[in-house]
C-alpha cells in the first residue's frame, strides 16, 4: 500500500536521506553500492553463524545421499548429490559485448541451479535441505534411525508411515514450494504449500499432481507466509518452513559454495587477491542468495564480491538494505506495485534476518526491468541453447552493471580492482528454469524475440 508516511517519514524525506529511493521509486533501474560493507574479519565479528555450521549441513546432506539417489533416480549418476554444472557462456558475453557496446573483461560462467535434479531450481538445495535436517531430527529422535545408519532406510514403509504423522507448510512464489513438495511428499510427511498470487498455474499443478495442497492467496507473498505460519501455529506435528527466518534453509544454501570451490578448482579457474571473483544473484526474499553469498565470502573472503538481482518493480532487499530498516519497510510503503514476470522475485518484503547477516558482506544490489529479462532470455536460448526462466536472467546483466555504469566503475575504483579485472571471472546464478513447460517456455522466448526485433527496427 502506498503510504503517505512511512515509519513516521515522509517519502521526500526518506529521499532526501537516501538519493538512491528516487529512482527505486520511478522503477529505473540502479546499481546501488553497499556503504557498510567492510572487510571479510570485520564483518564476520557480527555473525554468529559459523564454517562449523555450513560443514554440518554438508555432512547431513551427504549422510541422506544414499536415500536421494535411491528414490530420485535421476540423482544415481551423482551419487545422491544434488548438484548442478558449471559452464563458461562465451557466445552470450560476445553478444552482450556488442549489446552493450563495450569489452566485458574476464570469464563469464553460468551457474545452472535452473538444472538442479528433483525440482530444478536453487529452492533443491535449502528447501530440500530443511526437510530432511526435520526428517532427521524426528527420526533420530524416535529412535528408528541413526547417524551411522545407510539412510537408503528411510524409503520403506517404516518411515513413510511414521512421517505421515507430522506435516510441513511452507510459503511460497513457487519454486521454494515445488523444492519443499516434493520430498516431503516423497518422505510421507502431509504437505501444504501455500502460494501467492504470482505463482505459475503450472506450479500449483504439478505440486497438486504430487499429492501436495496448495492454498491459493489473492495477495503477495508475504501474505501468503503469514496465513501458512498462522494455520501452522494452530498444529503441535505441523513444521512451517520459514523461507524469511529460518536458519537451516540459509545453511542448506551456504553448502552450494563448497561445492562451487571444487568446481572452480576442477576448471582451473583461480581466486586470489589479483583474480577477483562477482557472483550476481537473483533475489526475492533473500534466503537463497544470501545463503549462498555467505558460504562463499567463508571460502573466498575478500575475493569473493557478491551482488545481489531484484526486478525493478519488486526490489525489496534493495529498499530494506538502502534505507537501513530491513523487514521494517516494504517496496508497497514506498508506491512500488511488486508487479513482475519473475514469479519467483516477487517479495514486497525482504528478510531481515537475511539483510542484517549480509549487511557488512554485500558488495551491493542492482535492479533490472522485465523487458530486458525477457530479452536475455531470448539471448541465451540464441547464443547457448539454455533455457532460463525469466527470474533466473536477472544476474546475467550483473557484469555490464559493473562495466557500464558509474556506480559499477567507481566501485572497481575503491576496491582496487580496475587493474585486475582482465584476470577476474564472473558467475551468474541461474536460479530456476528446467521445470519450466515447454509451451510456456516459448511463450517467454517469442516475447523476447518481439522486444529485440522492435528494437532493431528503431
């Protein structure tokens, strides 16, 4: 909702204090550079979560890895390691070198979690991860599992039949939801996904087809948490997976940079002080991007610079980090409408728990419109044959955001980065994609064949 007074502020005194609102506010896009950001030592001062942590939940994901593999099959290959390629997108950054009019310097690589086995986006690595951590925890303490056990136990009846006594809610645009469905579903556990109004139709269906209720909500998203937390609340066995809050989906996600590290290492690609590394990640409430940027800051430091993507129309991280508020403040206060194609961005309100960790690691958050998704889309499927749902575009323009604006120069500037930028490399987090129907998948790449031909024709 559109305020006249926002936490006692008037909107042109909240300008005033942050220059940066007034074009937030216009829905033009903008790079916007975190002032608070401090080095790697000083930051984690402020942080209670732990490498300790991240191992854990690497340890317990490895531990459920024989059950994943036995009941996905597509997982055998990888053992029961849900894990997604690596690839260097040369084409695409010579096309956007010419888009863009100017040199790109370093690699550029594309990071597939829009091909991750079981629900084909990032939400495969927290929200898979959450649920298994509570399988683990009821199981364990039942007493019909132990951490020495092969986990491949878990898909009997047994276990089916005890977890069918509890249930597991969740919140969600989509993708989280899907992730979540599932393998709860899959567990045996009862499951109710609760989706806001953004969520694909297609979503809903397959999730349904699953054996999953889905709630639907009129409104956004954070209506659609706070229904599903309130009905949770009311149910002693019901476990609600809070993608604003919860620690676990945050370290489900952190586990993604050890596993990027190796992939690295495996491409011979360095990280050091003269071979920086920018990872661009789409964001919506911030959980995934944030737990991802906060394992990798662990491994790479202050090698590592991490931006986060919002769509010009839903940049509720960016609004929460900028004017220092967090959760307090949401892009609706501000006359925002939260009207975007990237379903799974679409969060009026971003998590504070998520803005206070990355408020001394983020590097900064930068905003892009739907045409120009819709245009990288069309681009990649040209360039790379790889098909992307729109949301997961968002960090593909993160490196000319860095090259091309003033914002981006100044930040290599201060940073000093500017003479190391031709041995840097640059990932872009593709965030969901491969689920996608194929027919609405074409629907996406016409679109953005149409906005590319009228430009031409101008």
């Amino acid at each position: 909702m559109d305020k006249e007074f926002i936490l006692g502020k008037s909107k042109l005194q909240w300008i005033q204090e942050y220059p940066v609102l007034k074009d937030i506010m216009d829905i033009r896009e903008v790079l916007w550079i975190n002032p608070k950001r401090k080095n790697f030592h000083e930051a984690m001062k402020n942080i209670s979560i732990s490498e300790l942590d991240v191992k854990d939940a690497e340890q317990r994901l490895k531990r459920f890895a024989p059950f994943i593999a036995k009941v996905f099959p597509e997982t055998e290959i990888t053992k029961g390691i849900i894990e997604s390629a690596l690839f260097k997108i040369n084409n695409m950054k010579a096309n956007m070198e010419s888009y863009y009019d100017g040199e790109l310097l370093g690699n550029l690589l594309l990071k597939c979690d829009s091909h991750l086995p079981i629900s084909g986006s990032i939400k495969a690595r927290g929200g898979i991860y959450e649920v298994l951590k509570h399988a683990e925890d009821l199981a364990l303490k039942e007493g019909i599992l132990k951490e020495t056990d092969d986990y491949s136990i878990i898909d009997s009846d047994i276990f089916r039949e005890f977890f069918s006594k509890y249930s597991v809610a969740v919140g969600s645009t989509g993708n989280l939801g899907l992730s979540i469905g599932i393998i709860s579903a899959k567990l045996g556990f009862k499951v109710t996904v609760h989706m806001s109004a953004d969520a694909k139709q297609w979503k809903k269906d397959l999730l349904r087809s699953k054996g999953v209720t889905v709630v639907e909500y009129k409104s956004d998203y954070s209506k659609a948490v706070e229904e599903g937390r309130k009905l949770s609340e009311k149910d002693s066995n019901s476990y609600f997976i809070d993608d604003e809050n919860s620690v676990d989906l945050f370290l489900g996600y952190a586990v993604a940079a050890l596993r990027l590290k190796n992939q690295l290492e495996e491409m011979k690609v360095l990280v050091d002080e003269n071979h920086p590394l920018f990872v661009y990640l789409p964001c919506g409430v911030g959980g995934g991007p944030g737990g991802v940027a906060f394992g990798l800051k662990l491994i790479f430091k202050d090698n590592v610079h991490c931006f986060f993507a919002e769509p010009t129309h839903s940049p509720c991280m960016l609004v929460g980090m900028a004017t220092e508020q967090h959760n307090k403040v949401s892009v609706q206060d501000f006359g925002i409408d939260n009207l975007t194609i990237a379903d799974g961005l679409a969060v009026g309100r971003a998590s504070g728990f998520i803005g206070k960790v990355m408020e001394e690691l983020l590097s900064g958050v930068y905003t892009v419109e739907d045409n120009e998704l819709y245009k990288l889309l069309t681009t990649l499927v040209d360039t790379e044959n790889i098909y992307l749902e729109p949301s997961a575009l968002a960090g593909m323009v993160g490196i000319s955001k860095l090259f091309k604006t003033v914002e981006g120069r100044t930040y290599m500037e201060n940073s000093n980065l500017k003479n190391k930028m031709n041995n840097s490399t640059h990932i872009v987090w593709a965030t969901g994609g491969s689920m996608v129907p194929k027919d609405e998948m074409m629907k996406y790449y016409g679109i953005g064949k149409d906005i590319l031909s009228q430009e031409n024709v101008q």
